[in-house]
C-alpha cells in the first residue's frame, strides 16, 4: 500500500537546515495496524502528514497503490486522499454548528452519495457507536470520548482503505481511551489499515508492528 524511500523533511532557514525527518524508508501493506512512537519533536506527525498527503517531502520517494505522490498534482492527491483515507484528530475538529448526525455525513454528501443511502449509512454508525439518541446535539454538549467516536464515525462514513489517527486518545480519559482504542481494533479485524501515533505504550500494544522514530530517523 505504501512504500517510502529516502524520504527528508526540513525547514530552510537562511543557510541552516532544520531537519524533521531524514532518510525514512518504510514499507505499510494492507492490513497492517502499525503504530508511529517517538518524543516530542521527533517527527511523528509530520511523517503521519506525509503519508496522508498534507505535507510533502524535501526529497524521496512516496509510492501509493502503485501511484508516485512525490510526482502528483495537487488536484490528484486531493482525489486518493478522499476515496482511500480517512482521519481522526487528538483535538476532534468537529464543526460546532452541525449536529452529530449532519458531521458524520459531511463526507459523503462531498462525495455526492444519494440521500437515501446517505441516511442508511449514518443510521448505520449512529447505532454502532450507540450515538442515535444524540445524533441531534452539537458537538459542545456531547463528553470527551463522545466528540471522539464522532470523529470516528465521519472518518470512515466513506469506507476508506486506510485510517490514520494522530493521539486519537490523548484528550482522553483511560476509560474512554480504552473504549476508542477497542473500537479501532474491531475496524482493524474488518480490514481496514490503520496507523496510529501515540505516546501511551499500552494503546501502542494494539498496533501489529511499532515503529519508533527519534530526532528524525526511525529507529525499527
């Protein structure tokens, strides 16, 4: 699914370079659960960035399903983010004034999916996350972990093939962290690829493979 190859990140500064990512070279197959660990400042999320193709790098190569990133067009990879990915946020990024049920359809009304599907997929995940007697509140009345699993629903509502999450649960309680981090289990054992940064090691155990990234560099 993906493949990155000598990738570097740095910010130009007059004649200094200051170095974010440098000389990473990873493989992620469909149906991995890998999860991204490393110190503040280490890269993470800018190598979480990268692969969801928010940032691009200095230098490298970035091949996915076969396609080259590092060679495409904006408008091309605005269009494999939205029918392969989907994204879930440490701070939720809800859009306060819609309600549940209007955030988790969002993306597929972009995707222009006819209304009565529409309304069958989101009574779908409603019931699923057990969020139908709340589907008509605004984000702002709704806990922590609900904003959560909301954020959830509206990233796969468009069944993507890969889910990335940058501290899904660090906002979180244990408890409701442990309720997102099941949750991610299950769409895992549905097929859905799934990376993950976070800096709690017990959430880190659920992914099939770590990776460690320190000063830039990944470590395994």
């Amino acid at each position: 699914m993906i493949k990155l190859k000598n990738i570097a990140r740095y910010h130009q500064n007059g004649a200094q370079k200051s170095w974010v990512l440098r000389d990473v070279s990873l493989e992620i197959n469909s149906g991995e659960f890998v999860t991204i660990m490393g110190p503040s400042g280490a890269g993470k999320s800018t190598l979480l960035n990268i692969i969801v193709m928010l940032d691009r790098p200095n230098s490298g190569e970035f091949t996915f399903f076969d396609e080259p990133v590092h060679q495409l067009r904006e408008r091309r990879l605005s269009e494999l983010h939205k029918i392969y990915m989907g994204f879930v946020f440490q701070a939720y990024y809800l859009i306060d004034e819609l309600t549940v049920y209007e955030n988790i359809e969002t993306p597929i009304i972009y995707r222009k999916v006819k209304k009565a599907e529409r309304q069958s997929i989101v009574a779908e995940l409603l019931d699923r996350f057990n969020m139908v007697a709340k589907k008509d509140l605004f984000p702002q009345q709704l806990s922590g972990g609900q904003q959560q699993l909301v954020g959830i629903a509206r990233a796969i509502v468009a069944k993507p093939k890969l889910l990335l999450a940058d501290e899904p649960t660090g906002n979180l309680h244990s408890s409701q962290g442990e309720i997102i981090m099941d949750l991610f289990k299950q769409l895992h054992q549905e097929g859905i690829t799934i990376i993950q940064v976070t800096h709690n090691e017990k959430y880190a155990q659920y992914g099939s493979r770590i990776l460690e990234i320190e000063d830039g560099f990944i470590r395994n």
